[in-house]
C-alpha cells in the first residue's frame, strides 16, 4: 500500500501547487502568512476530526516529541511561500525538487541497506527527470518573458533573493523528510496517526499566530472564508500529507524520491485543467520520471 499512498500523496501535492500560484500576490508582503493560516486552518480541523472519527486517545506529549520534524516542515514550506513572489525568474523549481534527493541520499548513509538495479535506477531517473523538466520550465519563462518585452522588477531576476528561498527549502524539507524517516521507519519513535495530528496541530497554532499577527499587528482585512484559491490548496496539501505520513512509515528511502516528483503532476494537471501547452522535450521528461516511478512500483512487486 506504501507504493499507492506515495503517488497519491504526489498528486495531492501537485494539485496543490496550482492553487498555491494562483493564491500567491506578488504585490501582497503577508501573501505567505495567509497561506499559513489557510494550511493550518484545515490541518487543525482535519486533526481534530480525524481524532474524533477514529476515536483515538492522542497523547498531548507528541506534539513536543514531533516537534523537530514539524518545525522543518512548516519552516520550509513558509519559506517556500515568501519565494513565490520570486518565481518568475528564479531557478526555484529544478533547485526545491531536489529535496527528495538531499533525503534519499542522508537515509542511505545513515541508515543503509540493500538496494536493488531497478530501486537504483528508478531514483536515479526521477531525479534526472525532474531536473530536466524544471531547467526546460526555467527557459520557457525566460523566452516568454522576452517576447513579452516585460519590464521585470530586479527583484525578480535571478539573485541571491530569486535563489536563497528555494536553496533553503529544498534543504530544510530534505532534512524534514530524512527526520521523519527516521521517526517513522527506521527507530519507530512515533507512530504514523500520532505524527499526522501531531503535525497538523503544530501548523494550527502556527496558523493562529500568523492570523494575529496579520489582522492584529498589520491591521490588514483577511476574509478567511473568501480566500477560495488558498483553500483548494490547503484541502490538497493536507491530503497530500495524510497519504505522505503513511507512505514514509513503511518505506521512506523509496518514497521520498517519488514524492519530490510531485512538479511533474502539477505540470500534467496544469496542461489538463489550464490547457497549457507542452513542449516534446517536457514530454519525454515527464515519460522519463513516470518511467523511474514504475520501475520503483516492480521493484516494490518483485
């Protein structure tokens, strides 16, 4: 099962990352702040309902235990929010999907065991993939943008500001993961429902500090319930996380590759739903990881 809540995690995610852009102003300073409490709002009610549905006797005590990995978490995907307003001409994508290499790579030397040609290759490839089709996405921006004859802000050329969020969550993220591999797979030191309401009700008080801060300390207007792009994306990720827990409890050296190819589900959904154009090259990059994805899945079957 570990192999289908990966893909469903990864689709999660890459569904989320669509409203994520559409949810970003590049006018707006709080932009990243408001995702936060939109993420944390339905973690919260999601944790409290899961609590709830499934009768569980949650120990308040895991929040604290927890709490290194949802620290990098929520620390990486904020970051990741603020470097939205840089993404037009950052190199945020090929350097931010490397985060499920930095964690493949840290489980191995830490925790190594017997790979097989297939588990080699299918990571192997999905990074390779990955990589090449944000570079490609990297250059189309860059060509549209001339034909456009934009003026662009200097803030959005390509900078230490364009580079350092993306450098800092993929190695944020990367560490998180590797954390909750280490929690989850390799010493057990928490269990996967534990982590999940841990973890959500971490990113609830997150959000609740972010809200007043925002509406206390900013005395900006935030209509929660109006904020539809932002809420799609906070319903995705927080079912993109539920499948994610699962997924690296049984097999996070595996998953955590797979999982960090979820750009390439947003770029499928986006030429499904947005009626994007994609190029041959995107096309035989998508393949190419899709290709690792299903090496992965025999390897797991044999």
């Amino acid at each position: 099962m570990w192999f289908l809540f990966t893909i469903l995690a990864a689709l999660s995610w890459g569904g989320a990352n669509l409203f994520y852009k559409k949810g970003s102003n590049p006018d707006d300073k709080l932009s990243h702040l408001k995702i936060v409490v939109m993420v944390g709002a339905v973690m919260g009610v999601h944790a409290i309902t899961y609590m709830i549905v499934k009768d569980i006797a949650f120990d308040p005590f895991d929040i604290i235990r927890y709490l290194p990995v949802s620290f990098l978490y929520i620390l990486s995907m904020t970051l990741g929010f603020v470097g939205l307003r840089y993404i037009e001409l950052s190199i945020s994508a090929p350097v931010q999907n490397s985060a499920g290499a930095i964690t493949a790579i840290l489980l191995y030397i830490f925790f190594p065991r017997e790979l097989s040609i297939l588990d080699i290759t299918g990571i192997v490839v999905i990074t390779v993939g990955v990589f090449g089709l944000a570079v490609m996405e990297k250059r189309a921006q860059d060509e549209a943008l001339k034909l456009a004859d934009e003026i662009i802000d200097p803030k959005y050329q390509l900078s230490f500001l364009a580079i350092i969020f993306p450098i800092l969550y993929a190695l944020i993220d990367g560490l998180g993961s590797f954390a909750d591999g280490v929690y989850l797979d390799e010493l057990k030191l928490i269990g996967e429902e534990s982590a999940l309401i841990a973890y959500e009700l971490t990113f609830l008080f997150c959000a609740i500090l972010a809200y007043l801060y925002i509406k206390i300390v900013k005395k900006e207007s935030f209509a929660i319930f109006k904020e539809r792009d932002r809420a799609y994306a906070a319903i995705l990720e927080t079912t993109g996380q539920f499948f994610y827990v699962f997924a690296m409890a049984a097999n996070a050296l595996i998953a955590a590759p797979i999982i960090a190819a979820h750009g390439i589900f947003s770029v499928l959904l986006s030429r499904i739903f947005l009626k994007e154009i994609l190029s041959r090259e995107q096309y035989i990059m998508i393949t190419l990881v899709m290709a690792g994805i299903v090496a992965l899945g025999i390897a797991e079957n044999l």
